[in-house]
C-alpha cells in the first residue's frame, strides 16, 4: 500500500541506523509526499532524543526538505511516563516540532516508581511470561493512556497495546473524541484481529507507519496489507493513503495557541 506520508520514522539521533537525509531519499524514491523524523522522546534513558541535538535535529530536517523536495517534518515519538498522562514533551518545546505521536516504552524516566513498577515492571513480567494481566493493571494503563490523551495534541498513539495491556476499546474512544490517530504499525503485532475489530467499531481513525529504524523498512507496509486482509478497515478510514494528507491535531493546537 502506497502512503502518502510516513510519520514514524526513527534515525541516528536515537537507535535508528539512517540519517534523516537518508530516510527523506528513501521516501522521496518511494514516491511519499511526507515523512516525520520522529525519534524517541528526551526521558528514553537509553537511546531518547537529547535536547542538546534537536537545533542540529532540526537544521537537518530543513535541509533534507530542501534536498528532496518533499514534506520533512520534525516529529518526536514521545514516551507515556505515568497514569495523570504526562510525556516527555514539554509545552516549551512544542515550537520546534510538527508531529507528536506518543507510545509506552520500556527504560523511561517515570514520574514516580509507582509508574516504574506498573508501567514498567509489571507490564514486561506479564508480557514476557504470557500471564494473564491484573485488572488493576489494565486499568492503570487504560487511565494513563486516555488522560494522555485528554491532556495533550496528540497526534497519534503508535503501536497501541504492544508489550503492555489496555481497554483497547475505552482509548480507542477517547482517541476519536479527541482527534487523535490510532496507528497500524507495520515493525510490529500490537493488536490481535479481534481488538482491531473492537479498535475499528469505535469510528476512531487510522493512519499507517513503517516505524522504520533502518532506511530499507522507510515507507514498508507488508505487516499491516497483511493485517487488512482479515479485518475489513474501510480505506476512507486511513488518512495517509490514497493521497490523503491527516489532519493532525498538533498542528491546529499549535495553529490555536502558538
């Protein structure tokens, strides 16, 4: 499936392997009219975006743009670090990025070390072990996930449910209430067949991303094509195909308030 945009994207500013030149080439020869270099946020202790590189990040994605010629967008893959929803993209920053998508990860500066033992501990114990979660964590993560949503303009919440558990329903709701993306991420099996179904009974809206992490994979849609030949999503309900350009909700805060 070819994408209008590829809006997750990561680079050598956190763990990817290509140079955001390089991914902008490789989308550029996709034939994409858009990507995001979206690395990993400033609190990903291991491999996050620091903010001593993101003048540099930016110049980069400038120049890019002017190289190519098509859309490169400075995004940030924002890390959810506790239940109030808090990331790690402050307000301060919102000026120098495009796109803010926001996913759970493991190796986060929490808020708290009750994050740390729910969000973190607890999630990679039952995943790892293929146990069957507590309801006090689904709701926990449930929480943290909607009020993330409520608090900030998010654009997209990549690979929901993946390495941790949710009401998938609940924040597929408060996603289309609030504008908000669910992505299909094509790196990774994040939501079983039947959440997907769940996910798309809501009327909540999709877009589709590589999460590329190396130049090769920048624009790549197999998982997903394969995921949309057992659950019937309508394409007028994915807004990166066809030549749609999404109407991201970063954007028009920034358009608002900024």
């Amino acid at each position: 499936m070819l994408l209008t945009g590829d809006y997750h994207t990561h680079t050598v500013y956190s763990h990817g392997k290509g140079t955001v030149f390089e991914n902008a080439v490789q989308a550029k020869e996709l034939g994409l009219k858009e990507i995001a270099i979206t690395d990993h946020g400033f609190e990903q202790m291991a491999f996050g975006l620091r903010h001593k590189k993101l003048d540099q990040l930016i110049k980069d994605c400038k120049e890019a743009s002017a190289l190519t010629g098509i859309n490169v967008l400075v995004g940030i893959e924002a890390n959810l670090c506790d239940e109030e929803g808090r990331t790690d993209l402050q307000k301060e920053n919102y000026k120098d990025f495009d796109v803010y998508l926001m996913g759970i990860h493991r190796f986060v500066k929490f808020s708290r070390v009750r994050d740390f033992g729910r969000m973190f501990i607890q999630n990679s114990i039952y995943t790892t072990f293929h146990l069957k979660p507590s309801k006090a964590l689904i709701k926990y993560n449930t929480n943290a996930y909607i009020n993330c949503i409520k608090k900030n303009p998010l654009d997209a919440i990549t690979h929901l449910n993946f390495l941790c558990f949710c009401d998938v329903v609940e924040v597929a709701k408060a996603a289309r209430d609030y504008g908000t993306y669910i992505e299909l991420n094509a790196k990774k099996v994040h939501l079983t067949d039947e959440e997907l179904c769940e996910v798309r009974d809501t009327g909540v809206r999709f877009i589709i991303n590589s999460d590329a992490h190396s130049v090769d994979r920048i624009g790549d849609t197999k998982l997903v094509d394969e995921l949309l030949t057992r659950v019937d999503i309508p394409r007028n309900r994915i807004d990166n195909i066809d030549g749609k350009i999404p109407t991201f909700r970063f954007r028009e805060f920034k358009e608002r308030n900024l």
